[in-house]
C-alpha cells in the first residue's frame, strides 16, 4: 500500500519547499493542490477518507500549507469537520512553516533549561513564524511581547492568538530601529521573525543588554534580521547571550518536519497543529542528546 500525500495549499501554486520534504518524511507520492478553501475542499476530504478500508486508511495523509497561516488554519479546521467516526485521516498544519518553525527555535532556547518566569520579545512576530513562536515560548511560562509596525494589526493578532491558544501576549508597536531597540530592552530571550532579507535590530542595540540569554534569528536571507548573528550560530555564545541562527536552528526544523510526514503515516487519526508538533520538536531535542532534557 503507497503512503500517499495530499498537500493542500491555500496559494494557487503550492510550495515546492513542502513538496520535496513530503517526499523526504516518507510519502511515496505526493499530490499538491494549489488554492484550496475551505468551501471546496468537501469533495477533496471525502476522496481522501472514503478510499481505503480501516487498517489502510494511515497509508493517506493530508499537509495544509501555504503563505497564509490564518487562511491555513481555517483550511485545517474545515478538514476536520468532514471526519466523522473512523472515517478520517491523518492531517498536518504548517502554513510557511510556522509550526516546524517556531517549534525547532523555541524546542533549541528551552533545551537543558526552564524558560518559565523569563522575559520574551518576538521582533516582527504577526508573521506565520512569529505566531507560533510566541504561544510556545507563552506555554512555556515566558511573558512575551510581541512586536510589528502596526499597533491594530499587532493587537489583532494577538488578540486571535490569545483566543485560540489560551495564552496572553504583550502587542507592542515598533516600526523603526529605535523603538525596536526599546522592545528589547528587558528581555530574557529575543526571536526575531521578519520578512527575509530585514534587518531589524541592530548590533549595538543587543550587545550590552544585561538580562539577556537567549537570541534566534529567523531570517536565513542576508543580511540577518538581528545584526550581529551568523546564520550558522547553534548555542554560539556571543555578547553573553547564546545564539542560534537561521540555519542552526533550521537543520532541526527540516528534520522534525520530515519527521512529522513520517508519523502522518503511523495512523490514521493523527492531527498535528502547534502543540503537537512542539512536542515532537522537544522530543526529538532530548533524544539528540542521548535522552537527557
Ligand atoms: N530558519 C528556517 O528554517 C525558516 C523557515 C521558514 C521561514 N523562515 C524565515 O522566518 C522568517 C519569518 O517567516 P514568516 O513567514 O513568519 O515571515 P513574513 O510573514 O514574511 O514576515 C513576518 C513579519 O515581518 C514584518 N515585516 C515585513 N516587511 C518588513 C519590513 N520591511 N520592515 C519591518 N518588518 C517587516 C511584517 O510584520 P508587520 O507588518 O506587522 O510589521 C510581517 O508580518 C522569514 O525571514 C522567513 O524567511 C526561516
């Protein structure tokens, strides 16, 4: 029986990127679909849930992607309200790679740490990255400000992450370098997960912060969104804080997003949002270093 792949994607022309690690997770073949929503998506589900008898149904799995988290998250939804009974299967929510993402950087900062009680300020976080980034380092117990250059779209957001997690986010407005730098003045830990290719703060304004210990960057487009960090940085110490760059932290994203696929295909009841796949991600941290958190 082939494991087979459906990547529904909320763009009209789905990501490659997601195609060929589906292919790398374990799927023997995989079929995108480009500008699904979730009023069309009836047929596609029933296709999917309807084709195999029970013990093969896990051998058919479901991706939602796409650029747009909350477009991907309403597709994700509507999927699982056509399961009904055992007629359903495993089903993955990844828009840009927010889940695998976020869950890679924050499973590396909360490594042979607790990062409960710490400070946090997510640079940029309204994007899909940010999002997740910020309600796992929440669910970690960290108080997370989360910063973008629109006070209303910055609090909207919040306000939905607050809704659906059950978390709670400080929005600050920050559209320039200063009052970036002014965002991060306290924080224990910065993420930044801007727009590739944009530097938003920079060096001197990071370099002598006396409370911080833990920086990532997101951006693996040069020049880095945090001046100053190497996109290879895993755990570099730099400035007194340890680092991880985009690609340091990124060989885990890969990785636990292969990993995912590959569980996909284990059942046929498996959903994989934030939560789930933060889990994997912390799993697979522990099991990296010989079993000891
Ligand atoms: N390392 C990895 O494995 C990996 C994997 C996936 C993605 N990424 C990277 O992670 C980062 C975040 O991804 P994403 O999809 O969440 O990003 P995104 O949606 O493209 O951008 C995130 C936020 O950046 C802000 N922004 C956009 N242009 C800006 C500008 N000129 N100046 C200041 N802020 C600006 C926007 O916030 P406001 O409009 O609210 O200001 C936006 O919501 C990207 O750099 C992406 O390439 C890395």
């Amino acid at each position: 029986m082939k494991n087979l792949l459906y990547q529904w994607d909320t763009d009209a022309l789905p990501s490659v990127f997601d195609s060929v690690v589906a292919y790398d997770g374990g799927a023997d073949h995989v079929i995108p679909y480009g500008g699904v929503t979730p009023d069309r998506v009836g047929p596609l589900v029933e296709g999917a849930i309807f084709t195999r008898g029970p013990k093969d149904k896990r051998h058919t799995a479901i991706f939602v992607g796409g650029s747009d988290l909350s477009a991907g998250a309403a597709l994700f939804k509507a999927v699982q309200e056509r399961f009904f009974g055992k007629f359903r299967v495993s089903l993955m929510l990844d828009s840009n790679g927010a889940n695998t993402t976020a869950a890679a950087c924050v499973a590396l900062l909360s490594s042979g740490r607790s990062l409960a009680g710490m400070t946090a300020t997510v640079l940029a976080g309204t994007g899909p990255v940010g999002q997740r980034a910020a309600v796992m380092l929440a669910r970690e117990g960290v108080s997370v400000t989360l910063t973008g250059r629109q006070m209303e779209k910055t609090r909207t957001v919040c306000d939905a992450l607050e809704r659906q997690f059950d978390v709670r986010l400080d929005a600050v407005a920050a559209p320039d370098s200063d009052s970036r730098a002014k965002a991060v003045v306290s924080a224990n830990i910065i993420i930044s997960t801007g727009a590739a290719g944009v530097v938003l703060l920079e060096e001197r304004h990071w370099s002598g912060l006396p409370k911080l210990q833990l920086v990532a960057d997101a951006n693996a487009t040069p020049p880095a969104g945090i001046e100053g960090v190497d996109m290879m940085d895993r755990g570099t110490q730099r400035h007194g804080a340890l680092v991880f760059g985009a690609i340091g932290f990124g060989t885990l994203k890969l990785a636990l997003h292969r990993a995912c696929v590959g569980k996909l295909f284990q059942q046929n009841d498996l959903v994989l949002d934030a939560t789930e796949i933060y889990a994997i991600a912390k799993e697979m941290v522990v099991q990296s270093q010989g079993g000891k958190s």
